[in-house]
C-alpha cells in the first residue's frame, strides 16, 4: 500500500516553476509637456523569457532599483505587479507580502 502511494506521487509531480525575475529598465522617453527625459521601467521574466513589461515607472533608479528587488525577494504573482506599482507612485512606499 505505501509503495502504491509513492508511485502515485511521482506520476503526479509538479514541476517546480522559477520564480518572477523583476528587473530595471533604463529607457530614454519623450513627452511633449516634458521634453527628452529618462525613466525606468520594470521587465518581469520567468525561465529567462519576458512575461511582462512595464514602461515609465519612475526617474529615481535607487527606487526602481529596491522595488525590483523587494518583489523578486517576496515572489510577486505578476498579477499583482501592478497594483504594487500603484502604491510605490501613490504613497511613495510599497508593501509586499511573500506570493501576493
């Protein structure tokens, strides 16, 4: 019996996935109201192919930089990448709890 269990469990294996990559982006942009101007964005990859891409996040790199880091660190489910994204440019801080 145990070893029909176990046998069971192998067929039945999930492969683990890697975990969200969330990486800065330098991008040189234009805006009539502002002119030439840089900005960051953030690429999210998985398995070394992008899933996501968000442009004009912020100018401060520091900040881009702690925010990437914070949701490879946590996990972040990609689906809630923008909502973090709206709290840093709102509140001027972000939260982010381990697989939010």
């Amino acid at each position: 019996m145990i070893q029909e269990c176990k046998s069971c469990l192998e067929e039945n294996k999930v492969e683990s996935v890697e975990p969200y990559q969330y990486l800065p982006v330098l991008e040189a942009l234009r805006s009539e109201a502002l002119g030439d101007y840089v900005s960051y964005g953030i690429r999210v990859t998985r398995e070394g192919k992008e899933i996501n891409f968000v442009s004009d996040v912020t100018t401060d790199r520091e900040a881009i930089e702690y925010l990437c880091a914070i949701c490879t660190e946590k996990g972040l489910s990609v689906d809630h990448l923008m909502d973090v994204i709206e709290d840093f440019l709102e509140e001027g801080s972000f939260q982010v709890t381990e697989n939010s």
